[in-house]
C-alpha cells in the first residue's frame, strides 16, 4: 500500500503541476540594433590665439603704465588689455568670457588675507558679445570671433592694523593672467 499511496500521490502532484502551468505563457521579447543614417557632428570652444596689449592705469586702457617705473601701492587698481582670437561653432552654443583668478599668483600679504590681489573682467568688446549684469557673453556664429578683453587687477587696501607688508619694495608678477571661456545655457 505504501507503493500506491506513493505512486498516487506523485501522479497528483504532476497533474497539479501540469494544470497549473497551462494557464501561462513565457513573456516574449526581442531587439534590434538601429543604426542612424549619419553620425552628428559636435562643435568647437575654443581661444584660437591671445596676444597681451599692455598695463593701463584706467578701464578704458588709454593710460599706459610703464612697467619699468611705476611702483603699485596697496588700493591701486591696473587694468591688463589682451586681445583673444576665439572659436565658437555649434548651433546652440554661447559661453561667457571670465578669468581664472588661480593663475593671478601675486599677494601683498600672506596668503588668503584680505591684501591677496584679485582679478576680474572688467569689459569685453568685439562683435556679437555682449554685457549683462557684469557677465560678457556670445553665441556662436560658425565664424572667429575677435574679442578685446580689459582684465581689472586689483590691489586691495588691506586692515590698516595688519603690520604685515609682504610685497612691499619688491617686484610681484602679474602675468600669466588666463582668460577663459565657459558655456552657459542658451538664452533666447
């Protein structure tokens, strides 16, 4: 008997497994590769070239300074001219001119005090750039793009209880000043 109750117990367990399999189906799926009729081409942001124009006393870059003689004292203010030959392609493109504060590496005080030079862009001329808000910005015309960039350096008048004169009677480099092009959202 233990053979039949076996063999019939087994014989259920199949049919069972059997009904309650029919009753489904194995989801079906497929995929096939697509492949454009053409690649897309990406556009370019770049400074093709950059040539310096000088140091000037004010922001129009009229007042040449002589660099041999003049001697910049804590609250003085230079303005650094330096023309750049940018290229700007694509269809969506536009970038805004600035400068890289980290490569101006002169200080008139220790490090991180408030007598650490700055610099920023003071005006950007050339076709198709325009200012908002203190930012100069252009989209791309497939073409170069001549810009006349006025960096403003600035010589902080640090805390007149700070005796610390580093920098004085000394010579301080100014260059290399980087320029730098960075996109932005398109605006319309």
């Amino acid at each position: 008997m233990n053979k039949l109750i076996k063999g019939a117990v087994t014989g259920a367990a199949g049919i069972a497994l059997l009904l309650g399999g029919a009753g489904t189906f194995a989801a079906w799926n497929t995929s096939s590769n697509v492949a454009p009729t053409a690649p897309v081409n990406t556009g370019i942001l770049k400074i093709n070239s950059s040539s310096a124009v000088g140091w000037f006393t004010d922001a129009n870059a009229t007042q040449a300074v002589n660099v041999n003689s003049f001697h910049a004292v804590p609250g003085d203010r230079l303005y650094y001219k330096a023309t750049a030959d940018i290229v700007a392609v694509g269809d969506h493109l536009q970038a805004e001119i600035g400068v890289d504060q980290s490569t101006l590496k002169a200080q008139l005080g220790p490090d991180g005090s408030s007598n650490t030079l700055t610099a920023s862009v003071a005006s950007v001329a050339g076709t198709g750039i325009s200012a908002s808000n203190g930012h100069y910005i252009f989209k791309a015309n497939d073409s170069d793009i001549q810009a006349t960039v006025v960096v403003e350096v600035d010589f902080p008048l640090g805390d007149s209880s700070d005796s610390d004169n580093t920098g004085e009677n000394s010579t301080i480099k100014l260059d290399p000043l980087s320029i730098t092009l960075t996109q932005i959202p398109e605006s319309n």
